[in-house]
C-alpha cells in the first residue's frame, strides 16, 4: 500500500521532472539569481553582434537600442519600487500593460524577454538570437523559477515588447524609406565620397519622431562657418587645419581616431576583390562603455538597465538632432574641398563617411551620451575602454565619461573627416541634449529623487 | 510563303545533324600530346588578396613556326613552364619545349604572348610577357627569335623590347607604313587607384604600369641611319600613347577603324579608366578619340577582338566585361548600380561605362553603336578571351568567348556579411571565397544583328575556368578549330567538326607580303560572293593574352560556286583575284598587287546634308529622379524638348519645349533658312511635354497650345496647360480651364465635327508616383477658342497619340499609347469618345513612346509607326513570356512600391539586387537576410498571397518599334528591320526619303538616363528605313543618309526642307533634306 507522502509527493515529482529536476525556489531566490546584471549585457551584446552583421547606419543603430532598451526598462520597473515607467515622460509614450495584480512575476526574466523581442523585431539575422536564447531562458528555469511564473514572465516581457513596438511603429521610420539625399553640387555642398562614393545616409532622420525632446531642432547649433576657400578665411582656415594635421598625424593621433573610428562598413577594396570591416556603430560604443563602468561600478541590473536606456535616448535624440543640422547646412566634407582644391591625392586617415559633415555626429552623441551617463553614475569615473579589442582598436583608458567624449569628438579632426568647429559646436548640441534627456526622462521616483 | 516547307525541313535537318554531332568535340589530350595545365600555387605571400592578377591566367598562340604548313601551338604558364607543341599532323602534336629552349624565365610570371616575325626573316618568332609580384629581373620580356631549326634565343634586350613593366600582350604591327612591324605592348598597374586622384595621375607617365609603343628602326637603319640605336625604341611619349599609372590594359586590338588607310589601336582597360580608342593622325602619332566615337564602354574590360560582323566590310569591335547572364548569379554577385556614384565617376573624368560586354557596331567611318544588349551577347559572366571568326562557315562570323574565375570574390554575401577581420589567416579567407565553374560562351551569328546561345548544340557544356584561347585549322580541314588555356586544369583543344559532317565550303588565304614584313601584317582581304562581301584584316593578335596566327580563313556556306577575292596590302596595293574556287589554299602575293585602288568610290549625293535649325540648347537640371522613387526605371524629369511647327500662311514657325531650367521659344524662319525669336509674352518656365500649332479660334493664324506638367514638378499651379491666339499684332495668351495635370501629349481634331478644333490632352504619369496615372481629357472648343473641360478619367501612363479616322465614318478616332499599356483605339461615337468603349490591342502592351500616323502602303488610309523601347536593353517581355509591373503600397508607409519583373520560365523574378529591392521595402531585409536567399527569389517569394492580390499588375509583351497596318480599321502590327529596335524611339517622321514613290521612315531616340541596369541606351544616331513597299523596309547604311546625331533625341519634325531635332541636355540639331536625291542602294 502506498504512503500518502507517495500521493503527495507525485505531483512535485513531475513538477520537477518538467522543470529539469530543479527544487523550486522562492521569489527572493530566483529574483536574486535572475536580476544578475550580466543576462542583460549578454542579450545587449547579442544584439550589438546582429547591429555590426546586418551593417545599421549609426542612426538606426541608435533607434534600435532605444527601442529594445526601453522594452527592457518598461518590462523591469514592476520590479523595483522606486523606478517608474516612462510613460508619460517620452515623447507620445503612453502607459503599457501592467502586470497582474496578486500574481508573481520574475520581471528580471521579463525584461530580457522584452528586450531580446524587440532586438528581434527591429534586427535581420535573427538566427543569431536562436541559438542565444536557448540557454538564455534555459538559466531562469536552473534558477528555479517556477513554470507559471516563467510563463506569466516570458508573456509580461513580450506584452510589453509588443507595446514597445507599436510605439516603434508610428515614430515615422516606415515613412522615411526609399528616399534618397538629392545632391545639388553647388559649391561647398555635399557630395558623395570616395572610395564607394555612397549615398548620403538617412537624409530624412530628423522626420523620426523625438524621444525626449521636443522637436528636431531645439538644440539647433550655431550656424557651420560659411564656405570661403579665400585665404586667411575662417573656413579655409579650418580647412588648413584638417589639412595640416593629416599630414602631420602622430601615432598617438592616429591611435585616437582609429579607435573611435565607429564606422559601421570600411570596404577595403584590392581590385576586384573587396570584403567589408564593419564594427559597431557610435551608439553601439558607448552602449559597451555604459556596460564597462557600470560593471566598475557594480550597478544592479535595475541601475545598469536604465543606464542603457537614458544613454540610448541620448544617443537617439543626439542623432536626430545631429542628422537634422546635417541636412539643414549641407556642409561639405574635407576630402573633397581638399581633393579639388589643394591635393588631389590627399586621403583622410578614416575613410569618411556618407553624409554631410557638419555637425560631428561623433562629438553630438558622445557628448550627450557622456552627459547622461556622468549623471547616473557619476563624474570623474576612470576607466579603461577595451570594447573596440575585438574589432582591432586597441585599448584606451580615460579619466571620465566627459574625457573620452571629449577624445571622440577631437578624432573626427584627426581622422581628417571633420572641420574643428563641427567638433566644438557639435559637442555643445549633444551636451543640450544630454541634459534635456536627464530633465525630462526621470526613470525615478519623486520620493527616491528627493531623498 | 512557297519558301517556308523548305525552309522549316531545312532547319529541322540541321538541328537533327547538329543533335548528333556538336560543331565542336574536345579531344583527349593524351591522344592529342597537348598536354599542358596552367597549375598555380597560393602561398601566403603570392595569392589574391596579395597579387590582383593572381588568377588571370595565362595565353596561347597558334602559328606555323617551322614552316611545314601546320599551325603549331605555344601555351604560357604563370608559375609553370611554357610548352610548345609541334603539330605532326592528325590532331596529333610533339611536346619540344626543352629542345626548343622556350619554357620561360625560372621564377618569372608569364602572361600574354604574341607570334610576330619581328626580325623579318620568313620565320614566325615568340615574344612573352611577363608580370607578377617579381622583380623586375624576373619581369623583362622575352623575345625568343626562331633559330629555324625548332630552337630559339631570347634576343629581348638586344632588339630593345626587354621591357619589365607589369606587361600582358604585345601587338605587332606597322603603325607608321614605313613597311617593318612596330611592337605596341599593354602594361597594367599593381594597384586599383581611387578615381579621385584620376585628374593628377592622368598626366602621370608610369614605366611600370603604363602602356607603350616601340618603333622598328629597321628601315631607317637601312636608310643610312644609326645602327647604334636598338631596333625598337620607345616612342610611346612623343606618339601620343598614355602611360598613366591608371591604366590596366588587358585585350589590345590594331584595326583601321576610320577607314583611312591607317592601323588604329584599341586597349581595354580594366577598372575604372577609360579604354584608349588610339586613332592614327598618319604622321607618327596617335590620339585618343574614344569619346568622339564611342558611347559608352565596359566598366572591367577585359579581352577583346575586332572583326566585321554584319559583313558591311567596316570593322565592329566587342569588348568583354563580368556580367552573369542567369538571375541567380547576377542577384549574388554585385552590379554596380548606383546613380551617384556613376556621377561621381563622370564628374572625375571618365568616361561611360558598364558592367557588361559591349559590342560596338560601327555605323559610318570610325563611329559606333553599341548594341550588346540587342544582340544578345552582353552577359558571358567573368570573361577573359573574345573570338570572332566564322566557326560553322556560313559566311558570317561569329563569337567565342572565354571565362571562369577561380573564385567568387565579388559574392556580394563574402564581401558584406564574411565579418572579415584584420590579421586573419589570408589563405583560410581565400578558402571561404566560393568557387563557381561557368561555361565557355559560342554564339551564332543569325546574320540580322543578334546572336544565339550554341553553348550545348556547339559542344562548350562543359563548365571551366578559361583564360587564353585562339582559333586556327589544326588539321588543315577547312574549318576553324578552338584551344584554351585554362587555369588549374588541362588546356583544352576542340576540334571543329563542320567540314567533317557537312559539305560547307570555305578558302583559306595565305598571304605572302613584303622583306619587312613577310607575312603581310596589316593586310585587308575581302571575298565578295553574290551580295555577300567578307572582310578580313590580317591582325593575329586576338583573343586574351593570346594570338591567332593561321592563315585567314574564310566560310562560304553550303552554295557551290566561285568567289571574288581583293587583297589591300599596308601601303595601299591591291590585287583583285576573280572567279576563285572554294575549299583551297589561295595564296595572295604583295608582288602581284598594282600600285593604285581601283577608283570605285563614286560620291553619292546623300538625303541629307547639314542645315541649320535655331539656337536653343535644351539643359536638364541634375537632380535625381532616382531619390523620390528609387526604383524608377528612368529619368522622367529630363524629357523633352518636343517641338512644334507650323507651315500655315506661308509662314513657318517652330516652337521648341521648355523647362524649369529655360523657358520654351518661338522661332520663325526666314526666307533665307535663318530663324528669328519670336516673343510669347506670358511664357514661363513650364516643363512642357508637348506643344501643338493650332486655328482654334476660326480665323487662319496658327495658335500655340502648351501641354504642361513634369514628372518632377510638384507645384500643381507650374503644370497648367497654356494657350497662345495669334493676333496679328502678336501673341495673345488665353485662359484655359483649371487643371494640374502631368499632361504628356496634346492633339487637336474636330470630335464633334462642329467645324472647329478640339483638343486631346494625355494624361501621363502621375508626378513622383510613377505607375500612377493623371486624367486624360477633351477640351471642346465654343469655336472662340473657349474650352470646356472633358475628363477622360485615367487611360494610362500616356505618352503620345494619333490622330485618324480608323473606321472611316467620317469622325476622327483617337489612337492613344503609353508605358505599360495597350496600344488602345478610342473610337469617336459620332461626337461622344468613352473611355468605356476603347479597344485595346491587347497584343501590343509596350512601352511606347511615339506614334507617328502616314500611308505606308499607299491605300489612301493613315497607318501607323509606333516607337517602342526596343530590344537594346536587357528588359525582354514577348507573348510567351512577358514582362510585369506590380505595384501597391506594400509595407504601407504612403509611398507606392512597384517592381518589375521578367518571366523566366513560368517564374517572375524581381528586376533589382536585394539592396534596391530592401531599400524600398525595408521589412524585405529580414526575409532575405542573404544575397544567396534572395538569388532565386520570385515576386511571390516577396509578398504574401494576400498582398499580391490586392496589387495592381500592368503586363507588357512587346517591345520592338512596330509599323501597324490599318486594314479596314484593324491594326496589323508589322515589323522592321533589327536594327529598328536599337535604341528607344521618341522622333518618328515619315516621308518619301528615297524618292522612290513610297513613304519612308526616320527613326530616331535614345535614353541617356536609364537606370544603369537597365543601360545607357545610344545606338541610334539617326536611322532611315527605306519603304520597299508589301510592309518590307530596309536599312539605308549611315553613308549614304549623310545623318549622324549622338545624344538622345525627343522629337524629330520638318519645317520645309529643314528636319529639326530635339536633342535633350543638348543643342537642337537641324540637317537639310536635298532635292536631288539619287535612287540609293539600301543596305540589304
């Protein structure tokens, strides 16, 4: 005759059985486990993997991580009391689903399904994520989360994901396609460059709906030194200097540009044989420099999402902002006043990138990625950046956040592809909108604030 | 009609013979002794990525070199020996290399090789080419003087031609006539420059990398000069030859091809530099004249020959390039086709060229029309060897070309999505670049301008990697056998089998020529039988990196009888043998020919002679179409100038369109042919698509009326039509009924036979939303010219109309044309047109662009001439398999998406790479995340069932410019010679050119601003078919019409003796029709 312990222990038995023989934990255990700050990174490395492979522009780039951050934001903040949704707080951002009242939820598990569903939506090769997030959730379940509550999790995260991607869905990308920049070649305007000569990328990026700014053109900067190639002129004096310093380029400059050099597709060509270099975009540099300090700094996974997020926010309002002045002045680049006028044989040491040059993308977004990031965790923080390694860049270490935004922005002269006073300006734009982004996008709660 | 049953059994029997034997079998090299294979090694230092040229493999020649009367065969190696192969007759040869002392320079990279008989002693001698990542010890080019015994020595240095550049063939020829051979020699550079520096290096003299010319001293040593100097000296610099580091010569090619007498030199050029048309100033130098002669060239050229093809006796010259010919390989492997930055290569200097074989049809004395893509032979994949000889005698030549690259590196999933990353191991990336083998190329000339495919039925399914190759009767048999050198795998040597399964006859011509220049180098041979006139020029180097040196070798078909044979030797002798027996040896002396030409170019007046026209210069602005709607198959924009004329009163008066970037004019012409700007007070700067002479006011002075529009005006109030009343004091305009639409083409005509003029106003496309439509609508006129507005509701993407009573009830009917649609008869309801009672032709959807009605058959009823785009593009739409339009606004974001696409095989496959097709629909990009996942993609691989059934499907089938037989108000469609269907046909003007009795037929157009895939199309320069009456035209050949216009033509009308022609983006051009022209002789 069977005990009623057998009875009673039958059903646990198969509970465990379906679960892969883990004991079940509770909340507090598995919560502790699954807020490990280093699921996270690994779903946002992931996606930095497709980003470089699908070869985004640095705009789109920066869109996507907005999106997929937000998605992991809006999906985490259930779980910490003193953050709050963004609702409200982005542009034309309403309120999601909320999860359901008395049941449980491991919003950490949540938050990475958001995530790696929106990353999935927005990206191409999603085989890439397949074979990822096998293992991924398999964690969860060691963790011990218990199936109901992995399944209302892995439901919450899409849910939200799914909110997310509506609100993705009307910010004017779809719109914006299949539009090309018309190049007018009248005299210091854009025009395409070598060696691909390509298209002028997203001519029409500033139509993309804001996300924490107000329009496109708030942080207007100061009007590009007009073109004068007259002697002794403000603008040919900048010329001279781009000029100048590609000729003279130290090692240490050369070092400095090619390390932030950011560009999502290098195409070296050998006659008929060409391959592409492709590396993260800017967004996607400074998405891996917010996971550098943060793990410094030890962050949790709460303070280490929404360091994502408020940094992709800059990175996406810095580029509207940016792409909006690009079109607006039209600004030639370097390499072709230099070819036409001073050295046709002249090549800057980076090769420059299709789209018109002033302001210095570089210098908007990593000023204003820098402001928002010295905001949450603090100025003065030292770090080394060894991110670019894997794309052969080296590794660089600096003082702050400010002082390798500041060392981007100087690249873009060294590099030969910017004027210096579309590196000053620029950073003064990104730094407006950095702060603009830290005012308006409060992740916490009054009460947390006022503390 | 008697002649079909024939013509059918005949052609059934052919290809039940040619089902049985191929024209071409490879022999088995162990049975042959031709046993050689171009084997290479990849080693870290010496690869692709290291050498460009690492896998361009290697040439051969055929020539006769120890005079027993078969032609023998030399192979080069790049890392292997050279072998020469003696032929013992029967298919059968003797390896002799060592003895002949020939296997090259130890350690050297041998390239091109030529068989020259550089010391003029009766004896064929060798001279190789050497290049490769070598010093340039191991780079100095041999000449290896035949010994006449089968041995040779390398005598490079002491004749001055030891050149060490990074050479790949030498040309021997006699640029100056001074009677001995010059040596021109193609050089190329070890790095791909940016265009950017093009300006700079263009001035740039390069030992290395620049061609180079090399004068034979020998006569002027005979002269008394200095035996000190070596026997070539480099003239290159003072004779006007390029040696830019730009260069990268790859097929040189000698021919007169200006018809003066003179030898001139054509280098293709690899990459971005232009290929060098080198015309011969006959005073020692040569000038590049390629832009003045032709249109349009390869992007990569690489090998290619000059020969007659159409037997017009002038020279035709084919240039290779990389173009797939399957959808699957053309969608994996990148094709440049990117506006900008084909401007960005315009504006650095260059010239136009194209990722395609070009075949340069020369049309009067040293000018070209291209028209690879009529003819069916633009896409052989990565070619390097063009051949163009008679392979199955039938009198016409026809083309063998060469291919195959080791690896796929162009594979456009390597170069985007390998995720190479710097300091890999080179040969593990070499490794991940795909291999794919393709097929040799062997067309058929069909004697009509194109070629088919013989790839199976002549014996070349076999896929290879091909390089080097060169024709010549191996077995003394009469007929043109074929050798290649190929890379990594046994040289291949197909022996024709023609003159062994058929009785088709032939004469091989040997040629005996001076002291210094014994194998009559330069010589032109021609063969006339019946109509038929053959032209050889006796140039052996031809192929890639090869040389054909057989005596010529002419196919006379399958008709008996004797032929006519004319010898031009270098310095103008001639010798005209007649009643010549086929299927022998002829031997033509030098000794033999007399001194002069017989005087048989008698000058023919010509139709036309130059004229004078207004001065107006049509400009179009530089904004792209291409950034509004990225898959625009051309520039809409750039359209016009059509032009109007009136010879009412006496008066004549022509009105040429305007744009936003200048305004129309109104020019009278004076009695003294000159024209005079008139004031058209109001006038602004419209784009016009149409302009009309019209009494719409009842009182006999011609009024003007303007169809306005644009596909790129976005200002509704910039497309309102305009009308002029003449007033004798001048010109008055008129108000006409709101209206903004794109309208294309205006007609006037009585509809409801009230006794004044009405109007027809065609609706084009739809501004910015091509393939939508504007209304077409009627504006009835009170008789005071005051119009009501008729809507006719969309008819299509209009173009043009005509005019004419079709059913003669004596109310004028309406024939309406247009892009993707139906040549549609609207017939006139006694007063009323509907839309809804049209009758399409269902048969004839096109893309047209022109009607044009006239008598063509003399039965007192208007026929009609329709322009089409013609078959010079690599759009194909025919009944069996036509070409769709599917458009819709697929991913919903308020733009229209539309593709085109092609049947193939019951398939419609998208025309655009996967980056166009993702570019307008983004989403597309996750569903082919690859460039292999797109390769064989449909239409319906794109879009789901759904949405295909909600888009709007517009279907062609025709493309070629017909004339159409009105026969008791039914539209027979009839068609023209080939060479209508050349180059899209805007102008269309009928009349009596020939005098002769019957209406005959001016042709002209072009499209400069196609979508580069689709090509710059520019073959028509002004082409007159001559009405033989019973719907059978023929071409009148260029030098007898005395018309040549290059650029792209928009409108063609007569104004008295005067044809003006609307050229786009360019100046009007007007030629003069002469009274007393002679019955002339049409071209077939």
């Amino acid at each position: 005759m069977k005990s009623i312990a057998y009875w009673i222990s039958l059903p646990f038995v198969a509970l465990a059985l379906l679960t892969g023989c883990q004991k079940e934990s509770t909340p507090a255990e598995y919560n502790a486990k699954a807020a490990d700050t280093e699921r996270y990174n690994a779903a946002l490395n992931k996606l930095t993997e497709v980003v470089v492979h699908d070869i985004f522009s640095p705009p789109v780039a920066s869109r996507i991580y907005a999106y997929a951050n937000l998605a992991g934001y809006e999906a985490l903040t259930p779980f910490d009391p003193n953050y709050q949704s963004l609702a409200g707080k982005l542009k034309r951002f309403s309120d999601g689903p909320q999860p359901e009242a008395g049941k449980q939820y491991c919003f950490p598990l949540a938050s990475t399904r958001a995530f790696m569903t929106v990353a999935r939506a927005l990206t191409f090769s999603v085989e890439f994520y397949d074979e990822f997030e096998k293992p991924f959730y398999e964690k969860y379940k060691q963790d011990g989360v218990p199936d109901d509550v992995y399944e209302r999790s892995m439901a919450y995260g899409e849910a939200v994901a799914k909110h997310v991607l509506d609100y993705a869905a009307k910010d004017n990308y779809k719109q914006t396609r299949g539009f090309k920049h018309t190049v007018t070649n009248a005299e210091g305007t854009w025009v395409p460059t070598p060696p691909a000569y390509m298209d002028a990328a997203e001519p029409q990026w500033n139509k993309l709906r804001c996300w924490a700014m107000d329009t496109c053109n708030q942080f207007m900067p100061t009007r590009p030194l007009p073109y004068n190639m007259t002697a002794g002129n403000p603008y040919r004096k900048e010329v001279d200097e781009v000029y100048t310093i590609g000729k003279n380029l130290t090692k240490e400059q050369e070092a400095t540009a090619y390390f932030w050099d950011d560009n999502a597709f290098v195409m070296n060509v050998a006659g008929h044989v060409m391959y592409a270099s492709k590396k993260m975009t800017p967004g996607g540099h400074w998405m891996a420099i917010a996971q550098t300090v943060g793990r410094q700094k030890k962050l949790s996974m709460m303070q280490m999402v929404e360091a994502y997020a408020l940094t992709s926010f800059a990175l996406t309002d810095g580029f509207i902002s940016c792409w909006d002045e690009k079109y607006r002045s039209n600004m030639v680049r370097p390499e072709t006043v230099i070819n036409k006028l001073m050295d046709p044989k002249w090549t800057p040491f980076l090769q420059t990138p299709p789209f018109p040059e002033y302001p210095s993308g570089h210098s908007v977004i990593s000023t204003a990625a820098a402001t928002v990031l010295t905001n949450l965790m603090g100025d003065n923080i030292a770090f080394t950046d060894s991110t670019e390694y894997k794309y052969g860049h080296g590794v660089r270490s600096f003082k702050s956040f400010r002082d390798a935004a500041n060392e981007a922005s100087i690249s873009r002269l060294y590099g030969g592809i910017h004027y210096r006073s579309a590196l000053d300006n620029g950073q003064v734009e990104g730094e407006k909108v950095g702060n603009w982004v830290v005012q308006k996008a409060t992740t916490r709660r009054k009460a947390v604030a006022a503390r | 009609m008697k002649l079909w049953p024939a013509v059918l059994l005949s052609s059934v029997l052919f290809y039940a013979c040619s089902q049985r034997t191929p024209l071409f079998t490879k022999t088995n090299p162990e049975e042959t002794g031709v046993q050689f294979t171009n084997q290479l090694q990849e080693t870290e230092t010496e690869n692709i990525l290291s050498f460009e040229y690492f896998y361009n493999g290697a040439g051969v020649a055929a020539g006769d070199l120890n005079n027993d009367g078969r032609v023998d065969l030399f192979f080069t190696g790049n890392q292997v020996g050279n072998k020469l192969f003696l032929n013992k007759g029967d298919m059968h040869f003797a390896d002799v290399t060592d003895k002949a002392g020939v296997g090259g320079r130890v350690g050297g990279w041998k390239t091109g090789v030529t068989l020259a008989d550089v010391n003029a002693d009766g004896w064929l001698d060798i001279y190789v080419c050497y290049s490769g990542l070598r010093p340039d010890s191991l780079r100095r080019n041999q000449l290896l003087i035949n010994n006449k015994n089968l041995t040779f020595t390398d005598r490079a240095a002491e004749y001055g031609l030891a050149d060490s550049g990074y050479s790949v063939q030498a040309n021997f020829f006699d640029y100056d006539l001074d009677g001995d051979l010059d040596c021109f020699l193609i050089n190329h550079n070890l790095k791909n420059y940016q265009r950017k520096e093009a300006a700079v290096m263009r001035v740039e003299r390069d030992y290395n990398a620049g061609d180079k010319l090399f004068r034979n001293m020998t006569v002027e040593r005979r002269k008394g000069g200095s035996t000190a100097t070596p026997l070539f000296v480099d003239v290159s610099e003072q004779a006007g030859i390029k040696g830019n580091p730009l260069g990268f010569g790859l097929g040189v090619s000698v021919s007169d091809l200006n018809n003066d007498g003179y030898p001139d030199v054509y280098v293709s050029n690899d990459f971005v530099e232009d290929d060098y048309l080198y015309i011969n100033q006959k005073d020692g130098t040569f000038r590049d004249e390629l832009r003045n002669r032709i249109e349009h060239t390869s992007y990569s050229a690489m090998g290619m020959d000059v020969a007659d093809l159409n037997n017009d006796s002038r020279p035709d010259i084919m240039t290779l390039d990389m173009l797939p010919e399957s959808n699957a390989r053309q969608k994996l492997l990148p094709w440049p086709d990117n506006w900008t930055v084909y401007q960005a290569q315009l504006r650095n200097g260059f010239w136009h060229q194209n990722m395609r074989n070009m075949l340069q049809i020369q049309q009067a004395d040293g000018q070209f029309a291209e028209l690879g893509q009529l003819a069916g032979v633009a896409a052989t994949d990565w070619s390097w060897g063009v051949l163009l000889a008679d392979f199955d005698l039938d009198g016409y030549k026809d083309i063998f070309v060469s291919n195959g690259i080791l690896r796929d590196f162009t594979n456009a999933d390597f170069v985007k999505f390998s995720d190479q990353t710097p300091g890999n191991n080179v040969l593990e990336q070499i490794k991940q670049m795909p291999t794919t083998l393709t097929k040799n190329y062997i067309f058929r000339n069909n004697q009509d301008l194109t070629f088919t495919n013989e790839q199976k039925a002549w014996g070349f399914d076999e896929s290879t990697v091909s390089n080097g190759c060169a024709y010549a009767d191996l077995d003394n048999d009469g007929d043109l056998d074929l050798i290649t050198n190929n890379l990594n795998e046994p040289a291949r040597l197909y022996q024709n089998q023609e003159r062994e399964t058929k009785a088709t006859h032939y004469l091989t011509i040997k040629l005996v020529g001076t002291q210094d220049n014994p194998f009559g180098i330069g010589a032109t041979v021609e063969v006339s039988q019946n109509a038929r006139t053959q032209t050889q020029e006796r140039y052996p180097t031809r192929g890639y990196e090869s040389c054909s040196h057989g005596d010529l070798l002419v196919g006379l078909g399958n008709q008996p009888g004797t032929v006519s044979v004319m010898v031009r030797w270098p310095d103008g002798r001639v010798q005209t043998v007649k009643n010549v027996n086929s299927d022998q040896t002829l031997t033509l002396s030098y000794r033999q020919a007399t001194a002069n030409e017989p005087a048989s170019k008698t000058a023919t007046d010509a139709i036309f002679s130059p004229g004078s026209g207004p001065d107006f210069v049509h400009k179009v602005d530089s904004t792209s179409n291409f950034d509004r709607q990225i898959l625009l198959p051309t520039q809409y924009s750039a359209a016009g100038p059509r032009l109007a004329v009136s010879q009412r009163n006496g008066q004549k008066l022509v009105f040429i369109s305007g744009n936003a970037q200048q305004p129309g004019q109104l020019f009278q012409q004076l009695t003294d042919g000159s024209f005079k700007a008139l004031p058209l007070p109001g006038l602004t700067k419209a784009t016009t698509n149409d302009a009309l002479f019209a009494d719409l006011n009842g009182d006999g002075q011609p009024d003007l009326y303007l169809a306005n529009g644009g596909y790129g005006v976005a200002e509704a109030d910039r497309r309102q039509d305009q009308l002029w009343l003449a007033t004798p004091t001048g010109y008055v305009a008129q108000l006409l009924p709101a209206e903004a639409d794109n309208g294309s083409c205006v007609k006037a005509l009585d509809i409801d036979r009230d006794g004044d003029l009405d109007l027809f106003v065609g609706g084009g496309i739809k501004p910015f939303r091509f393939p939508a439509d504007d209304e077409s609508f009627l504006l009835i006129n009170d008789g005071k010219a005051h119009f009501a507005r008729q809507s006719l509701g969309r008819l299509g993407m209009l173009t043009d109309a005509a005019i004419l009573d079709i059913n003669r009830d004596t109310y004028p009917d309406l024939v309406i044309i247009g892009e993707w649609m139906p040549v549609t008869v609207l017939l006139n309801q006694k007063g009323k047109l509907q839309a809804g009672t049209r009758k399409e032709y269902t048969e004839l959807a096109g893309w047209w662009n022109r009607i044009q009605p006239a008598d063509l058959d003399g039965d007192g009823d208007l026929d009609l001439v329709v322009g089409n785009l013609g078959l010079n593009t690599f759009v194909r739409a025919t009944a069996e398999q036509p070409a769709t339009l599917i458009y819709d606004d697929f991913d919903q974001n308020g733009t229209l998406d539309f593709f085109m696409s092609y049947l193939i095989d019951g398939k419609r496959y998208p025309a655009y790479s996967r980056d166009e097709i993702c570019e307008q629909v983004p989403s597309l990009r996750k569903k082919f995340t690859t460039y292999q996942a797109y390769a064989d993609a449909t239409i319906e691989d794109c879009f789901d069932e759904q949405q295909l059934k909600q888009a709007k499907t517009r279907e062609i089938n025709e493309l070629r410019t017909l004339v159409l037989e009105n026969k008791d108000g039914t539209l027979i469609p009839h068609s023209l010679p080939m060479i209508a269907q050349v180059s899209p046909v805007y102008g269309i003007l009928a009349t009596d050119f020939d005098h002769n009795g019957t209406t005959d037929l001016l042709l002209m157009g072009n499209n400069s601003r196609m979508r580069l895939r689709i090509g710059k199309v520019d073959a028509n320069h002004g082409i007159v078919l001559s009405n033989k009456r019973n719907w059978q035209f023929a071409e009148i050949p260029v030098d007898k019409t005395g018309l040549f216009v290059r650029g792209d033509v928009r409108d063609v009308k007569q104004l008295g003796k005067t044809i003006l022609m609307g050229l786009c983006a360019g100046k009007l051009q007007a030629a003069q029709l002469n009274d007393q022209s002679h019955k002339l002789a049409s071209k077939r």
